[in-house]
C-alpha cells in the first residue's frame, strides 16, 4: 500500500516532497582527492529499489526516473553544487524513452552550468537487457555526449552489460561491482580480472571500483592501475545537504 502511494505521488508531481538524496564520494586513485560523488535516492517509506519496481509494474518508471534526476539536479543547483562531477543513475528504458530527448532538453536549458560535470550512471536492470541494442538508446546517448553530459556503465561484469556493450556505448566511465573488490586483496582470480580491464587494448574509459571496504583493497586497486574507488572505507553515503 506504501509503494503504491509513492508511486502515485510522482504521478500527481509530488515526488519533491517523497524523496531525498545522499552522496557518496569517489576518490581518485592518483591523487588521493575527491573527484566526484554518486547521488543516491532516499525515500520516505520503501526502499529506492522496491520503488522502481512498483513504477516499472505501473508503467510508470519512466516518469519516475526522469522526475528523480530533476529532483536531484535542482537541489543541487539549489545547494550551489556546480564544482564537481556527479554521478546520477538512469535506467537505459528511461534513455530509450521517445519522451527522454525533450527531458534533456529541458534540463540542459535549466542547468546549463552543469552540464559538463554530470555523468549518467546506466544502472544494471535485467529487465532492460534488449533496450541496450535499441536504436533510440543508442541515438539519445549519442544525443546526451554532444550536449556535453558524460556515460558510465556501472556494475559492469554482473549485469546486461558486457565487452560489445562497453564498444556500442563508448562510455567514459565503467563502474566495476563491489563483488570485485570484496578481498580483493586475498584473490588472484579478481587481481587478474581487474589488472586485464585496466590493460584493456586502447582503452578510452576510466575505471571506477565500487565497495572498497579496507585499505589492503584500496591499496591493491590503486596498484592494479584502477582510476577512482569508491566504498565504506573511503566514505559512507551522507545527506547531500552537508557537501
């Protein structure tokens, strides 16, 4: 009953008053600084997954999605947060939608200053597997890079995702899943799967490893040539309000 009423406030344009966001920062390995955060959904009553599923049932994810990254995008216009890359997630039925190119649009024209530092995070849905090949995915992604907005492909390895998807998306960012990083340090199976996407032949994306949990792994990743981590050792995901 709770899902269906959050749901059916974002079908009555109230999602501003149901949802809130965290961040949680990204460091980059070289440095040892920040260089971004990935906004994460908070709500009021179910959790952020449940949610999308019961939109998804009610045909309503789409209008959930883009009215999320809206929400996102205006408080952090609101907070002043224009100096750093945000990671946002999107479901590719969301891009794929014939409705997504006037929603670019219309936030590229209400947040021009921004534009530059927002990446795109492609969550990893099952259910989305054959819009990845879709013709309207592809054209709107294309659309998204010439506006300036930047792609990463996260949980990469364990979802729909795979090599022909990183070579159709051209992404500038791959997020690795936390299942690589848990003991890394103990495992010379993840070592030599992580050391063989960051020697990857040509290669024109950064790689970002999710779930570091202690400085052995973050340690290891840094060695193994990872471009930026991500985890509980680093930071836990806090209220967006206190960046």
């Amino acid at each position: 009953m709770r899902l269906n009423q959050e749901v059916k406030s974002v079908k009555g344009d109230q999602i501003s008053h149901s949802m809130d966001f965290h961040v949680q920062p990204i460091i980059c390995c070289l440095t040892d600084t920040t260089f971004g955060y990935e906004i994460l959904l908070r709500t009021n009553e179910s959790s952020p997954l449940n949610l999308f599923q019961a939109a998804r049932e009610q045909n309503y994810l789409y209008q959930l999605d883009s009215s999320a990254i809206d929400c996102a995008l205006s408080k952090l216009n609101e907070l002043g947060i224009l100096w750093t890359n945000i990671f946002i997630n999107v479901f590719p039925s969301t891009i794929a939608n014939p409705q997504f190119k006037y929603f670019i649009n219309q936030i590229s024209n209400k947040y021009p200053d921004i534009i530059k530092n927002i990446i795109f995070e492609l969550n990893e849905d099952i259910q989305d597997e054959e819009v990845w090949d879709s013709f309207a995915f592809k054209m709107h992604i294309n659309a998204l890079k010439k506006k300036g907005f930047k792609i990463a492909i996260d949980d990469f390895g364990t979802g729909a995702a795979n090599i022909n998807t990183v070579y159709n998306v051209n992404p500038h960012y791959i997020k690795l899943d936390k299942s690589y990083s848990r003991n890394l340090y103990t495992s010379k199976e993840k070592q030599r799967v992580i050391s063989m996407i960051t020697k990857f032949k040509n290669r024109k994306f950064s790689i970002v490893l999710e779930g570091i949990e202690n400085h052995q792994d973050l340690k290891l990743a840094k060695q193994l040539g990872v471009d930026y981590c991500q985890g509980y050792f680093i930071s836990r995901p806090f209220d967006m309000n206190r960046l």
